[in-house]
C-alpha cells in the first residue's frame, strides 16, 4: 500500500510538517505529495489527475478528508472516500453522517480490496 498526502498546504510545507512531527521524521512513510498545482481539492478533476499521476485507477484510492465538499469531489471521480471526524472541525448533517464512511483514528480504516 501506498501512501500520498494531498493537501491545500505547499508539498514544500507538508515535507517540513511531516519531516518534524511530533513522531519525528515520519517523511519515509510517505510515498509523495500533492498540492493544489495539481487542482482545487473540490474539484473531482484533481483526483483523476492524482490517480493518473501515480500511476492507478482511481477506484483503487482511499481518500481521507474532514472537509465533506472534498469527499463528495472525490466521489465524483470514482475515489473511495473516508470522512475523518476531529475535535475543532466542522460538524457534519445527519444526512453526511448516514451517507459517508466516518472515522475517528486509523485504526478504523476498511481498506477495500482493489480490483
């Protein structure tokens, strides 16, 4: 498995975020960046253009966002998509919380199988 981060950070600030976490240097674990040079995070072009520039089909990316515009995007592209509920983030509809997978840790991840 192969992991991307996507982020409306510069990959410049995520390889310095992820480079001196509070786990330390956790930039090994992470197989690239993407930021929005590629697209808006809501448009569902963004993830075609992500899937296509790593070289995957889009239905086999699991997508983790706490922003449910980005979600419904990368629905919109055939992505898996997790929705990450956080303390401080927005809260969500009872309509979001029926319609999308929710996670509150890792932990909880259904990884589904790739075709």
């Amino acid at each position: 498995m192969k992991v991307y981060i996507y982020s409306s950070g510069s990959v410049e600030a995520q390889k310095l975020l992820f480079g001196y976490s509070t786990e330390g240097d956790i930039l090994e674990l992470v197989d690239g960046h993407f930021d929005t040079k590629i697209g808006h995070k809501v448009e569902s072009e963004s993830y075609r253009k992500i899937a296509n520039s790593i070289g995957c089909s889009t239905n086999n990316i699991l997508f983790l966002t706490d922003v449910t515009l980005e979600a419904s995007a990368a629905e919109e592209a055939d992505v898996h998509v997790a929705v990450v509920v956080r303390p401080g983030n927005a809260g969500l509809t009872d309509d979001e919380k029926t319609y999308y997978s929710l996670i509150t840790s890792f932990s909880e991840l259904y990884l589904p199988s790739s075709t």
